[in-house]
C-alpha cells in the first residue's frame, strides 16, 4: 500500500514536471482542490473529451450534443432537489480537527475487510500453487469466513443507515468499528452533519435587485430543461440522447487524492431519453456500451468493475458505477443511473410547462423515462495517467519513465529529430514536420542527443519519434522509433502519416470499441 501511494505521489510530480496539471493560482500557494492543466495537459484532456463525444454523438444517430450555460435559473436547483438534498454527512475529528465524509470513513472500512480476505487468499495461493480452488477456500477458511460475516453485517448496517437518512446509525458505526482518525490516531468524533455542496453567488447589479444564484453541480439539469428544445427542433423521436461537456462546481468537504475530487471539475453526460417501461434494458444496454468505451483503451478488463449503488437518489430505479483501479483502490470513474421521469416531471411541476413527448405509435402522450452516463473528465484523465506511468527498468541497467498512452490520447503523436545540427538535416526534419503538421501534433526537437531527446517525449508519451540522417537526404527514409517496444525501424517519409493516423488517431481508438 505504501508503495502504491509512493507511485500516486510520483505521477503527481510528473504531472507537473511535464506540463500536464499544475495547481491553482500557484504563485500565492494554491487553492484547494482546484487545478489547471498545462501544456501536455490540456491536448490529453481535449483528446479524452474527443474521445467521448465522437463515440457518444458521431456513432449514434439518435444522439445529438448542446452546450448549455452554467448559470440557470436558480428554481431549477429547487426543482432538482439539490437546493434541499445535495447534502454530504460530514463528521469532524476533535483532536485533529480534521473533517472527512461519514459515508467515505465507513467505505474504507468496508476495503480493509476486503484487503485483509484477498490477503489470505494470496497466501494460500502460494502455499498451495497450481491445486489452488479460489472458491473453495473462500468458502471454507475460517478467517476468511469470519472477515466476510463482518464485512457482510455491516455492509447491511451502512446501506440501511444510508437510506434512511440516520445520521446518528452512521456515527454509530464508525464508533463500534472503532474507525480512527489517519492524522490524530484518535476516535474523538463530533456529530455527523449534512452539509450542502453548492456554490452560490449573487446575480444583478444592486444588492436589492440580485438574486442568489448557483454555479451548477451537474451538467444534467442544463439537458433537462432544453429537452423540449432539442426534442422540437431536432424532429428527435424516442429513444434519443442529448450529450453534452461542461464545468460541474462542488463544494467538497474532503478534497483529496489530486484531481480525482475538485471542486472546480468537468462532466461527459448523456441522457438518454426512453419511453417508460423499457428504461431497464436501456440501463443495460448503457452499461456495455460504456464499459466498452473504456476497454477499448487497452488497460485490461480486470482493472474495471461494476459497482451497484446501495443507497439509490431518490429519483433513481437503478444505479451503477463503473470503477477503475487506481493506486489507492478501485474508484468511481463513471455513473450510469436509471432516473425515471423525476426531473422532467420536477421541471414541469415548477415551471408549470408541459414536458411530454407524444409518441405517434401509439397516439400517447407521456413523459419519457430517462438513463444517464455521466464520466467526470478529470477522473478520466487521472486514470488514464495512472494506468501509463512506468519507471521502466531497461535491460542495459538504466531506468527511464514513460508514459504509455493510448497513442490516440497521447498530447504528441510525433517527434521528429535531426541526427545533427549541420549538413541540411534540420531543414529536412522542418519540412516532414511542416507537412504532418495539418494532421496531428507534430514537435521538432534538436537540443541534446537524440538519447535524451528519446527520454523527454517517453515522458509526455509521445507514440513516435523520426530521427532524420544522412541517409534520408538521399533515399527519403527516416528511422521510426516506437516509444513501448523501443525498436526502431527505417521507413519512407511518405509512409508516416498513414503510420501515425492508423495507430493514433481518435478514429482508430473509436474502432476498438466492441
Ligand atoms: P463521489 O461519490 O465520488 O462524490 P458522485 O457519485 O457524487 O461521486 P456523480 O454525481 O455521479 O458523482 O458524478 C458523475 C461523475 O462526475 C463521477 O463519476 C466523477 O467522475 C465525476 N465527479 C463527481 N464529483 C467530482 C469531483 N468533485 N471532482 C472530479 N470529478 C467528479
């Protein structure tokens, strides 16, 4: 475990040693969890955001995009619930006066049990070699059985304080599971309260005349109010979907582990419009598709999970989260709910408009049924970095980093270097460079030798480097180095841009998808 958080800290550093997050307003010291992305950053962060859109709006038909305002009404926060239940349950530590998330405390615990079952099946793994039965020990070992009791009591326990609101049953149970403050050690615990996660601001010129406004939790609520909009100009028929990318602002109580919780963040949301009934093969049909995005980047399907929520939103009939193992554990990376018509209802009880579609089939009118995706951008970005670090021990001793993007996401797709400074090789570099350069990032790079030049774009992970020789001057060819395998190859200038395009081009990820 202390490893994995060394190598959470290291990616940490690399980020910002290499232009890819630095933090907020940095020069006075930061703000907490906000952050800004660099250089490399900013061109990962837009390819993962292509990624998506192009999969979501490009490849369905009955799918299109809108980009709404931050700023709404602030009725519609009233309508949504978030005004009244956009609560977290906080709980402080006396001694430390550190604050935390009840419902996060309780979640740890729940992994410890996990960890100290998956501890002894390790064990016996080794003891027992190729013999071993997973399934059998587990249903046999006495500790294990006794981990999992306790594991399963009180995963009951926090599921019914969850849902029904028992603020006291979840303070309870960090007491009788004798959970201890990380920093003070102590379990000196304050009540649990709930605390509102919203950000407000003033709109209007004049204090009489401003009005408190929001800056938006979620992107969903700016979809909902335009779903007559989209529905009646767009001609749209059910079941369709209105995509959309945008800021989301939380007030978060524990900001933690880097970007994966901000309080400034962005959000990949569909909803997907359906007539009532047919929401729950829809929500299936969601989670493939979804969990096929995902794989199709190549980090292995053992390092994604499905989590089923045990406390559903009041408005939800279904609800799961797809999970990606990150350094400090498998964590929420996407949400896929089953809304039912709770915010188009909410919207059209508070505006007094009716939000209907009349479906021609069967001559009805109804108020649709609705399944959300819903990615945050960062995490995405947080797990993608994450699953690319390596310190690569290399067979002649030496050590480099590098990252291992998906080439189509990586912020470079070529480098191209001249052998050296002289004899026409930088000119000739410049003029494949000029070339590529409609199609893709393309870096020019002299300065040091081309060993080290190798070293800095493993580090942004750059797919490809060209070094051009004396060679090239008279045949055209260039030698073609590959960032994973590091083997280098002699092809024909003309060959490049079909090279990069067929490996690292959003298209070519948009194929993998299955
Ligand atoms: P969590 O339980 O981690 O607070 P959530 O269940 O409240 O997350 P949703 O409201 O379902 O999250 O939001 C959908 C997605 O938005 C999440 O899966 C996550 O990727 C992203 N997201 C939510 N809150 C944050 C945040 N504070 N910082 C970065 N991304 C976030």
């Amino acid at each position: 475990m202390a490893q994995q958080e060394d190598v959470f800290k290291k990616i940490i550093a690399h980020c910002k040693e290499y232009g890819f997050v630095f933090p907020s307003s940095e020069l006075y010291d930061g703000l907490g969890a906000v952050y800004d992305y660099g250089q490399n950053g900013v061109e990962l962060k837009n390819n993962i955001k292509q990624y998506w859109w192009r999969s979501m709006v490009q490849l369905h038909e009955n799918i299109v995009g809108i980009d709404a305002a931050i700023f709404m009404h602030p009725t519609v926060w009233k309508a949504s619930g978030h005004v009244d239940a956009f609560n977290d349950p906080l709980i402080d530590n006396k001694d430390s006066k550190k604050r935390y998330r009840a419902d996060v405390l309780i979640e740890d615990q729940l992994a410890k049990y996990d960890e100290k079952i998956q501890k002894e099946v390790e064990k016996a793994r080794k003891r027992f070699g190729e013999s071993f039965d997973e399934q059998q020990f587990c249903a046999t070992n006495a500790r294990v059985i006794e981990h999992q009791q306790k594991r399963d009591a009180l995963h009951e326990r926090f599921a019914n304080a969850l849902n029904d609101n028992n603020l006291e049953e979840l303070r309870q149970i960090i007491v009788d599971e004798e959970i201890a403050c990380p920093i003070s050690g102590t379990r000196n615990w304050t009540d649990v309260r709930q605390f509102n996660l919203m950000f407000s601001t003033e709109m209007g010129s004049t204090a009489e005349a401003a009005s408190k406004i929001y800056l938006r939790p979620e992107t969903a609520q700016g979809i909902f109010v335009n779903y007559l909009n989209v529905q009646k100009t767009g001609r749209m028929k059910l079941p369709f979907g209105i995509a959309q990318i945008g800021k989301a602002f939380r007030n978060e109580i524990v900001a933690r582990q880097f970007i994966f919780r901000m309080r400034e963040f962005e959000q990949m949301e569909m909803q997907f419009f359906v007539k009532p009934g047919t929401e729950l093969d829809w929500f299936k049909t969601w989670k493939q598709t979804r969990m096929a995005w995902h794989q199709a980047l190549g980090f292995g399907s053992e390092n994604y999970r499905f989590h089923d929520h045990d406390k559903l939103a009041h408005y939800a009939n279904a609800a799961t989260d797809i999970e990606f193992h990150m350094p400090f554990g498998f964590k929420e990376v996407e949400g896929i709910h089953s809304r039912t018509n709770f915010d188009l209802s909410q919207h059209a009880k508070y505006s007094g408009k009716k939000i209907e579609y009349f479906d021609p089939e069967t001559n009805e009118s109804y108020t649709p049924y609705v399944i959300e995706t819903s990615i945050g951008v960062d995490r995405m970005f947080l797990s993608v970095m994450c699953h690319s670090y390596e310190e690569e021990q290399l067979a002649d001793g030496q050590t480099r980093t590098v990252l291992h993007l998906p080439a189509a996401l990586a912020p470079v797709k070529l480098a191209v270097f001249p052998l050296t400074k002289k004899d026409g090789l930088p000119e000739k570099a410049q003029e494949i460079v000029d070339d590529l350069r409609f199609d893709f990032n393309v870096k020019y790079e002299e300065k040091d030798q081309i060993g080290k030049r190798y070293r800095r774009m493993d580090a942004i992970g750059c797919p490809f480097c060209v070094t051009v020789d004396q060679q090239t001057l008279e045949d055209n060819t260039v030698t073609l180095r590959d960032r994973d395998s590091m083997e280098q190859r002699r092809v024909a200038i003309s060959e490049l841009r079909a090279i990069v395009l067929e490996q690292a081009s959003i298209t070519s990820l948009l194929k993998k998808q299955k």
